[in-house]
C-alpha cells in the first residue's frame, strides 16, 4: 500500500497546471518509475499526486514542416526505441535509452520523467544535450521553450517550477544534420544498473577532419556536463590517434567526479579519460569518418 494523501487524474495539460498550482505540496506523476519508489521509501513530499499519464497531447513522436523532431514528454523509452523518425534521425538517443533498466521498465517509464527528476544518470539526457534538445514546457502563463542545456541545477534538481509541465523536446534539423554519434553506459552490471559514468559523443565531419565535437558525460559532476575544453581540443583535428589523445587529456578540466560507493574519483576520472577517446571516435566513424 502507499500512502497518497491527494490524487487527482489531469484531463488536460492546463488542468494539470492548475491542479498543481491550486494544491501545494502536489507534483505530477507520469510513469511512476521514480514516484512509486519514493512513496514505498515513506517519502511524505510524494504523497500529493496529480496525474498526466493518460494526456494524448504529451504524446506522439513526428515531424514539423521544417523537419524539426517532436517527442512528447510522455513517450515512453520503448516508444523512443520505436520511433523510425528518431532512429533515422537521433539513433543515439534510442540507443541511450535502450540500456535503461529493463523491458518491464522502458515500457513504462517516460523520457519527460527521465529528464525532470534530475537525475545525474539519467540515461536519455546525453543524447538529447548533445542533440541540444529544446524543451516545450506549459505554465501558468502559457509556454516557454528552454534549452535542456541548463536545465539541470544540480543533483536531483531542474529549473520548473512546481506548477509547470514538461510537454515535449524539440531536436532542430541544424543540430542532427550531419552529425554520427554515440553512447556508452559504463555500469557494475552489463544490464539493469545505473551508469557509473555515460559518455554521449556527436561528431560532424568537415573533410578528413573533425568539424565539430559534442561531449556530455553524466555523473562526472554535479550535474550532466558539456565538454568544452575536450570539444575545443577537437575542433578542426584530423581524425588521428593523437586528436583522441589531445580530447582524453582535455576533458579533466570538463568534469568534477566524485567518489562513491559505486566509484572513486581518480577510477571514475580514468574512465572519463578513456571514454571520452572512445566514444569520440565511435561517432566520428559513425559519420563516416576514418581513423
Ligand atoms: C528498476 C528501475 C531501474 C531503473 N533504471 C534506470 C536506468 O537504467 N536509467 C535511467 O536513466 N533511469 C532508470 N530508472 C529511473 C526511472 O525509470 C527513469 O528516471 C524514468 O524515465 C522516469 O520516468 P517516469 O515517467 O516513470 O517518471 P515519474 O516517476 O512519473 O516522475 C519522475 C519525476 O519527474 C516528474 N515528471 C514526470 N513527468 C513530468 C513532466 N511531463 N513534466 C514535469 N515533471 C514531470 C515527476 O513529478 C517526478 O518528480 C530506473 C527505475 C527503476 C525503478
């Protein structure tokens, strides 16, 4: 049994809106992969529940005239896995989602949830920053669009506010054109555990050379982390054994890992160092390019 003081079922993106504006303490319930655990851990502040799970305009995955990717908040990772227009167009954000947890889970839990718990680890946010994915949110004074660059303010916490729903990601034609990719969930277990570090490269090829890297390791900080120095340490290199060395000892100055049970710093930092080579030149073929 779990203790829920209030709950109350949204018909309507505004209805959840005022629903969680009108009732203090209230957040929204999706999938319920993160809330359920909360509340079956006695944790009082999820016991005020309004839920969005049966809204149709959170779901859908399509695209715009201008070929820009829309998936709704409520897609669900298999959904993601799926979907030809995002397998076609951001494969590694099925691939990313495709290591997160188990069948019985990915039929259920949410990308939007994924993205609003504000988890370190979560396994769709590489994907999506390195594709800088724009988030369509629904407040009480209409919709705002914000990058998922930012969004996260530190661990297990995002810039919504309590009564503001996430209603979908945007992926711009401009930041998938071109672009090979790849993750790697580095994890104790093979599968149904949560990454010790994930690495999301993007590379897109100017000739023989890297034009432009994305990087984005998760739990290598506070918060998922773009590589500025390692991207920069990249930027115009020839696809060479050395450019993977100069992106391997640029990342240090990207990241702040930490030790933990699952972890020390300087094993975590060692992963970094070699993920970040690895993964880089994993995408760089991906788009065709050889080492
Ligand atoms: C056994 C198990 C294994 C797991 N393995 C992994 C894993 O390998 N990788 C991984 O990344 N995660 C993993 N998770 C965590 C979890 O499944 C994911 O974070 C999932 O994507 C959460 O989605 P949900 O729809 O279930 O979210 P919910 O539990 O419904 O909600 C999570 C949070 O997001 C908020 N929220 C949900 N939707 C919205 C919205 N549209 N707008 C605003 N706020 C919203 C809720 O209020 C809540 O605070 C695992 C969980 C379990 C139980």
């Amino acid at each position: 049994m779990f203790a829920i003081d209030y709950y109350q079922q949204a018909e309507s993106v505004a209805q959840a809106v005022a629903l969680l504006a009108a009732e203090p303490g209230a957040r929204l319930v999706a999938g319920g992969t993160d809330v359920l655990i909360r509340l079956r851990e006695g944790r009082g502040d999820y016991a005020r529940l309004v839920d969005i799970n049966g809204l149709e305009e959170l779901r859908g995955i399509g695209l715009a005239d201008d070929g820009t990717l829309r998936i709704g908040a409520l897609s669900t990772f298999r959904q993601v896995m799926a979907s030809d227009d995002v397998r076609r167009l951001v494969p590694v954000v099925a691939e990313a989602v495709g290591t997160a947890g188990g069948p019985q889970l990915r039929n259920v839990a949410t990308v939007g949830g994924n993205i609003c718990n504000g988890a370190v680890s979560a396994d769709s946010v590489g994907a999506l920053l390195v594709h800088d994915a724009q988030l369509e949110i629904q407040g009480p004074e209409g919709r705002r669009r914000t990058p998922l660059q930012g969004f996260h303010t530190g661990p297990g916490r995002v810039a919504l506010a309590r009564d503001e729903v996430l209603v979908a990601l945007h992926i711009r034609p401009r930041d998938y054109r071109g672009f090979g990719a790849a993750y790697y969930k580095y994890a104790m277990r093979e599968a149904m555990d949560i990454a010790t570090i994930g690495c999301t490269a993007a590379v897109r090829l100017e000739g023989e050379a890297i034009g432009e890297l994305r990087l984005v390791f998760t739990v290598a900080a506070p918060t998922p982390v773009r590589c500025a120095h390692a991207e920069a340490a990249a930027a115009g290199r020839p696809l060479t054994a050395e450019t993977l060395d100069a992106v391997a000892a640029a990342v240090a100055a990207d990241v702040q890992p930490r030790t933990s049970w699952r972890a020390r710093q300087d094993f975590r930092l060692h992963i970094i160092r070699t993920l970040a080579a690895r993964v880089t030149r994993r995408a760089a073929e991906r788009a065709g390019g050889k080492f």
